[in-house]
C-alpha cells in the first residue's frame, strides 16, 4: 500500500497584499486531487490532502504538515500562472526530505512535458491522470520499472527524461469515482454570491470545449473532446452533498454549460424531482441560451452565469477566433437579467490587435449597454501552448515576447 499525499499550495501569496482579497472573496476546494484521491483509494492505497490555501500556510509549514502524515509520495498539480508556487514547494520538500519522490501533473506539466522534470520533480504525469495514476503506483511499489508506460515523464538511468507519449484518454466519464469531499474540509469554502457568502462546492458534468480561442491551449490539452457525465451520476453527487455536509451551493466547472440543451435540461428536471433545494453556477457561450432553457434554469436552482465576452472589436474577435455575435451577448444578458439571474461578462485587455482605441471601444459599450451590469477585466497572457502564445513567440501582430516566465 502506498500513502500518497497530494498537496495544493497557498498560491494567493504570489499576489502580496491582494492575495488577501483573493482569499476573503472565495477558496476553492481542490476537487482535481480529490478526484485522484477517489481513484488512488479505489486501488487500495491512502491517501490524504493538504489544502495551503485554506489555512494560508507558508512553505515551511506546507512541507512541515506534509511530512508530518508520512507519506510515500507527494502529488501536485499546476496551471501556468502557479507553477512556480509548485517548484518553490518541491525544492523546499526535496531539502527536507530527499528521498520522498515527487510527481506533477496538470495542464502546465501536460504542456511542457520533458521541460517539467526539474530537479525538484521525479515524475511528471502528461494528460489525463485518472488512468495512469493507479498502474505508475503499483509498479512503484513492486519496484518495477516504468518501461511502455505511456503518460509519464521520469529520469532515465543516465538523468535524461524518458517520454512514451501522452496518457489512454477517460473514455467513460461515469466509469471514475465521485471526488471524495472527505479529503478536504469541505465545510470551509466560501463564495459571495447576491445572496451572501454560501458553503459550496465544484461539480463537473462535462469535459471539453469544442472551440479553439487562441487564448486556449486546445490542442495541447485535447480539450475539443467533449466527455459527458449521465444526469443521473450528477444529481445523486448533489444529493449526496446536500445531505452529507448541507452545501446547498455548487459551482459548476464545465466549460460550456449549456452545450447540450438536453443535458442541462435533464439535470434541472432530476434537481426538481429530488425536490433539491439547491443553487447553482456556471459559465456558457452567449448564443447558447435562449428564453426558455434559462426559465427553466432558473427555476430549478441556476444564480449566476459567466460569458466570455473577451472584446468588441470586430477584426479582434476574428483574430481570437470568438465566432459569437455581438448581438447575442446583449440578448443574453437581457434574458438572464428579465429571469433575475446575475451575469459576469469577463473580457480580456490585450489580445492581438489592442489599442488605446479598442479598450475605450470596450468601456463605452460596457458602460452604454444597459442589459450589461458587470464585466470583470483580465489582462490577456500568452500562456504555453497557445496560438498567442506563437504570434507572440515570433513577434507577429506587433506582440512581442519579454520573457519565458
């Protein structure tokens, strides 16, 4: 049996005095590692979860709290933007204890593959852990070595990375276990919502986008593969939250929520039938709503919806390759507002094609339009893997590059 200990930093700490806000305005419950947890536990291992951002705990006391739960190995997982927060806490454990093997997943690792094993990783899982995970853990426990196993990156005998190629994909999303909400302390996450700061959690009902924004690193990540979970599996999760641990709130992390009519729609009718008195969130395309699939929705527990507005000018939105009408995010966020649900338009400052001109064009329409009631701003970042990342990579569309960073 191995005792596998996954961890997810304090990472709001790399914000200074905002990480504070960062933290007061909401904290989510790493459900990624609790899925894993789940499989790891199905194959007879332990496990555990430290939750830095939680407690706020510094790197010292991470690897103090970590290695206190002796474990055999530790997990972490990585978004571009963190993955220093990840190395930080690899090298301070590696200090501690050197012989502990480290692994690092997610979509910064799947990324740049060979380019994560840094001396502070031992292994570096590439794709979809969920299939992997259990037969990397079996051969390292029989000491056997990791030949023809796809997905992971290790050091050969002369320290070189070794790569097979990326990991199976899930096929059946109902086939992997529910997140096991006991790893973490699941009462504790909050989010602000109109209705005041809720308990919640996340729920996934599908994966995969089947659009590619260059912003996005789809091909990398092989995000156009749509994975759908039943209904059914989805509301008895619910269900299952409600009546465990009286979280009536739950944010919804699929990137297209209403990809499927059909599918939204059978989740609402199964929210009713159980007689679930629940709330829920999520974010969707603007030309994917329409009167009555948001009546419905909103009659059966939908709150808050998110689009990716990103920008308003026309040439902007070609090169970004957002192929929704203007038109439908204004008609969106009139039906949402007419049904009393709130909307976030969040929008990017600084794709390809960026002027002083186009973000005033921006503000103007955000402020004039009077259906639009929020928008929240972030600044575009040519993240790995991305086509922007590429144009900005050879200078093109006056982009440049500074740094790797």
């Amino acid at each position: 049996v191995m005792r596998v200990g996954f961890i997810y930093p304090s990472w709001t700490k790399s914000y200074g005095i905002f990480g504070y806000f960062a933290r007061r305005n909401s904290s989510w419950p790493p459900m990624n590692l609790a899925l894993l947890g789940a499989i790891v536990k199905q194959h007879g291992h332990e496990t555990f979860i430290v939750d830095g951002t939680l407690e706020d705990l510094s790197v010292e006391k991470t690897v103090e709290e970590v290695l206190s739960k002796n474990p055999d190995i530790i997990g972490l997982t990585s978004y571009s933007p963190f993955f220093h927060v990840q190395v930080e806490l690899a090298t301070a454990l590696k200090k501690a204890a050197p012989d502990l093997p480290i692994m690092i997943g997610g979509a910064h690792a799947t990324i740049i593959k060979e380019k994560a094993l840094l001396d502070c990783f031992d292994y570096v899982f590439v794709g979809e852990a969920e299939n992997t995970l259990p037969e990397f853990l079996s051969r390292l426990e029989n000491g056997k070595d990791l030949s023809s196993l796809k997905g992971i990156v290790w050091k050969g005998n002369d320290g070189q990375p070794v790569f097979e190629g990326p990991a199976p994909e899930t096929e059946d999303f109902d086939a992997l276990p529910i997140p096991d909400r006991e790893l973490v302390d699941s009462k504790q996450y909050f989010l602000g919502t109109l209705q005041g700061r809720d308990p919640f959690t996340l729920i996934q009902t599908t994966r995969g986008c089947p659009w590619k924004c260059i912003f996005c690193a789809s091909e990398d990540l092989n995000t156009t593969r749509i994975l759908r979970r039943s209904p059914e599996s989805v509301v008895a999760e619910m269900k299952g939250v409600v009546e465990k641990y009286g979280i009536r709130h739950f944010f919804i992390v699929d990137d297209v929520l209403t990809l499927y009519d059909e599918h939204i729609l059978k989740i609402c009718d199964l929210i009713e039938k159980e007689n679930l008195k629940i709330t829920w969130e999520g974010s969707t395309r603007a030309n994917l709503v329409n009167e009555e699939q948001v009546k419905r929705m909103a009659e059966c527990g939908l709150i808050r919806l998110s689009f990716g507005l990103e920008t308003v000018d026309t040439e902007m939105r070609k090169t970004m390759n957002k192929k929704v009408p203007l038109k439908y995010y204004v008609e969106a966020n009139r039906i949402l507002n007419k049904h009393g649900i709130e909307v976030l338009n969040s929008v990017m400052i600084g794709l390809p094609g960026e002027s002083e001109n186009t973000v005033r064009t921006l503000l103007k329409f955000l402020s004039e339009n009077r259906d639009i009631k929020q928008a929240n701003l972030a600044i575009a970042v040519p993240y790995p893997g991305t086509e922007f990342h590429r144009i900005a990579s050879n200078s093109e569309q006056n982009i440049t590059l500074h740094t790797d960073d």
